[in-house]
C-alpha cells in the first residue's frame, strides 16, 4: 500500500520558479510513486482578508498551474481545501482539544502579531490546528514542508497524538517532514538577496505565466555589480544567485562558459543576463503556453475541481465517520 503525501498551497498568486523547482517539480515525481493530495489552501488565506474576485482568481491560478506543470488529476488529487467540509470538522475537535499556550508560543503566530497587529483573528491562532486537520482528514504521513512549518508539523503530531490517548486509540499516524529529492533546490531571487518570493514584489520573480518580453525585462534589470577586479575571486551574493539561476536553467557548457568569463574578469553583465532571460524562456515556454490554454477552458476547469473534491471527500468522509464514532457521536 502507498505511503500518503500530503502538500497544500495558499493562494496567494501566481507561481514563479522557485515554487517550480522548490516544490511543483517533486509533485510531479512523487504522483506516481505516492499516494499524493495536493491542496489549495483558499480557508488558510482568510485569515488575511482578500476580496471575494481575488480569492477566486488565486484558486483558479494555482489550479490551472498545477495542471500545466503536469501534476495528472487521475493520478493525484488535486482538490480545493473549502470543497472538502470535512476539513473543518476535523479542525473543531482538533481545537477542543489544542490549548491556548502552546497555540501562542507558535513561532509563525508570533510573526503575525507582529506584521499584522490589526488583524490578530483566532484564525492566526488556530492554524496550526486548522494544518494538522487538512494532514490528519487524509491519515499523512509524509508532508513536504519547509523549515518554516516543521514546528507545525510537530504540532500536528502532539493533536493527533493527544487524540490517541483520548480517545485510546492509535487511530491518527504521525506525520512527518518529507524531502522527496536528495538535493533541495533554493531558487534565489532577482533582487540580490534571499530565495525567490512574491513578498518580495514582482520584480524579484520570473512567474511561470511571464510573457518572454517581461522575462527579459526583469532579468536585465537583476541585481549585478561593477564585475571582478581579480582572477578567481569569489562572487558576491548577488552574483552567485544569478549562477545559481543559470545553473537551474541553462546547460552545463554555458554556465561553464560565463563561470571561465568571471574568473578571467572578462564578463560581461549585459551578455550574461541576456543568455540566462533566453535559456528561463525556454524553459518557461511549454508552460506558460499550457497555462494559457488550460485558462481558456472553464469547463475543464470546473470538471477537474469537481473531480478533486469527490476523491478527497472520499477519504475524509472515512476519517470523519471513525472520529465521530472514536468520541462518541453514534446513531441511536
């Protein structure tokens, strides 16, 4: 039987490399090989108030996306965390049972007080139960998480543990961080510093929906610096990420090509960041030119959320049947 994978998504807008190669791209591998549910987490995002029209237009950009990049809707499911209710129960019994202190010590709560201190909701509070139910509805096991949600992760299995012994029982498995590749690519951004990331504007990512005229645009425009004054030195930040994005992109002779050039002191930027916007958009290419066909098909779309849920709801109308009977919920 398949281990269960289990990966959501806020929809926060559209994807750019880094969630491509940062995540997307293990999704891909891992369908055939687990058994995988990738949801787009449109409940976790109310808890910064977006419009009702962007909302929507976020789901379905991450939808259409997913299906471009080539994550098979037969083989994994895909679903939209709001079309599986069952999500929600399980976040209420979680919550009956998660206390006040341990919810407040949560390092990711912390940071929204702070950046948000006109918007501390319960929902802020509560997320790490509301992550745990959206793993424990599907029993996961194996979650692909970044170093920022391992302590929720471990919060996930202190619930589900703490479920156990309630309810005596080793009905909910625990759940762990899960890097399915050997070698975890960190995709930096275009702004000289950091990883690639919308927080970060626009002009720090190469959407996988830019246009091959605004892939030029912002790569030309990427930080650089007046270039090397010694033979062999080593490359200031903002310099090794753009090697590092031409490593992901471009082939070994080329990267090869402008490394000789740098240590030499004979690069030039202009001529570097040309070939590295060429080679980005033709990777890009097959699947922007997806996202916008996939975009154009409403029906398809609709047929494909409407496919999700009823897998997803399968599975967590299982899980929600034995919890109730586990706490006492049964017929007369």
């Amino acid at each position: 039987m398949k281990e269960t994978v289990v990966s959501g998504i806020r929809p926060t807008g559209k994807l750019h490399l880094g969630n491509y190669f940062g995540a997307v791209a293990n999704f891909i591998k891992m369908q055939h090989e687990y058994n995988c549910y990738f949801f787009i987490a449109d409940l976790h995002s109310l808890t910064t108030h977006p419009t009702p029209g962007d909302l929507h237009g976020y789901v379905r950009n991450v939808l259409v996306e997913y299906l471009a990049c080539g994550i098979d809707p037969e083989t994994a499911t895909i679903y939209i965390q709001s079309d599986v209710p069952e999500v929600t129960e399980l976040y209420l019994y979680l919550n009956m049972n998660a206390y006040m202190g341990e919810l407040e010590r949560s390092t990711s709560f912390k940071d929204k007080v702070r950046s948000q201190p006109d918007n501390v909701n319960a929902g802020l509070l509560t997320y790490p139960a509301l992550m745990a139910a959206d793993i424990l509805i599907h029993k996961g096991v194996k979650v692909p998480v970044g170093k920022d949600q391992e302590q929720h992760l471990e919060m996930t299995r202190t619930f589900g543990n703490r479920f156990n012994r309630l309810y005596n029982s080793d009905y909910f498995p625990e759940a762990f961080a899960f890097n399915y590749s050997a070698n975890l690519v960190k995709v930096p951004g275009l702004d000289g510093k950091g990883k690639m990331g919308k927080s970060e504007g626009d002009a720090n990512c190469i959407y996988l929906a830019d246009s091959p005229e605004i892939i030029r645009k912002k790569v030309l425009k990427a930080v650089s610096d007046g270039g090397p004054t010694e033979e062999n030195q080593p490359k200031p930040e903002a310099i090794q990420n753009l090697f590092d994005l031409m490593k992901i992109v471009s082939t070994p002779d080329t990267i090869a090509h402008f490394g000789e050039l740098y240590n030499k002191c004979q690069i030039r930027y202009g001529d570097f960041k040309k070939q590295l916007a060429e080679d980005m958009i033709v990777f890009n290419s097959p699947i922007r030119e997806r996202i916008e066909e996939i975009s154009k098909d409403s029906d398809y779309l609709r047929k494909i959320a409407n496919l999700g849920a009823e897998k997803a709801r399968e599975s967590a109308r299982k899980t929600i049947k034995e919890v109730r009977e586990l706490i006492g919920f049964k017929p007369f």
